[in-house]
C-alpha cells in the first residue's frame, strides 16, 4: 500500500513539474488577488505521524472539495477516516497571500468534528499552516496539524487534488 501511494505522490509530482518548472517565479512574493473558478476534488489524505510509536492511520481516506474563487483564497469541506480510525468532517477556508516559488503558503481555517478527546467527537475550530502547489490539473496540498496531548495527533499531512472545472 505504501509503495502504491509513494507511486502516486511521483506521478503527482512529474506532472506538476512540467508546468511549475517552466514558468519563471521569484523567490518570495506576495500574490496578487484576481478572480478565479476552480473546483478541486480530493480522495483525502495521507498522513506522517510524528509518533511513530502509536497505530495511527495514516491512510486517511474520503471526499473532500475546494472552491477556489481567487489566487488567495479558496473554500473547502469534506469528510475523511481519521488518525484514529473515526469518520471526521471539515469546512474552512484557505488564505494563502504568499508564494516561494510556486508554492503557495498561508493558513487554512475552519472547524473539524469526529475526534473522540476533542470535544466528545463534536465540532472544534482549527487554523493550520497549508502549502499549495496546482499544475494545470493536479495539485498538492501540505498541511501541518500540531500535537496537542491526549487530543490530536500530530502530522504533515498531504492532500492530492484533482481540477474538475476552471
């Protein structure tokens, strides 16, 4: 199963590549917001656990979208199997002003629900460092969700999306 998701990821990137690498980008910039309409569509989510120690899924699997109506920011809901092997949901939103190269960084925003010690399962507000990187037709989210104790487990989690619209 790893073998197969690493194959992806490469696939992923090789046909990112062709179209990140042949534009020229500065170091480090502030985009400029412009109207878009994009959708993106994401089976969920592979996760790297920083405990190593604990039988976390790291195979996080669902449906989630991203309505993406300017070059900063984007709507996104979905629903995927988490961390700890319970169904969770999500709504936010991304604001991502910043661009390193062609990679786009900010912050997602949002709520999450279905994590026994956080809330009973409820739902619990969560703001995320998130990078982006689109081609024409895949994309890569990268997310940063932070240990909390007896709460959350801590991970980099990856995103892999796919443009259904423009």
């Amino acid at each position: 199963m790893i073998k197969s998701f690493t194959a992806s990821i490469l696939t992923s990137l090789l046909l990112l590549s062709s179209h990140c690498l042949a534009d020229s980008y500065s170091l480090i910039e502030i985009i400029e917001p412009t109207k878009k309409n994009e959708l993106w569509l994401n089976p969920g989510m592979y996760s790297y656990h920083f405990d190593r120690n604990q039988d976390f899924n790291s195979f996080n699997y669902g449906f989630g979208a991203e309505y993406k109506f300017s070059s900063v920011t984007s709507l996104t809901a979905g629903t995927y199997r988490n961390s700890h092997y319970h169904q969770s949901n999500y709504i936010g939103a991304y604001w991502q002003p910043i661009a390193i190269g062609p990679i786009h960084v900010g912050v997602v925003a949002g709520g999450f629900n279905g994590y026994p010690n956080t809330n009973n399962g409820g739902w619990f507000p969560a703001v995320l460092p998130a990078l982006s990187l689109e081609g024409d037709l895949i994309g890569l989210n990268l997310l940063l969700i932070p240990t909390i104790p007896n709460r959350v487990a801590g991970s980099l989690s990856l995103q892999i999306k796919i443009k259904v619209f423009e």
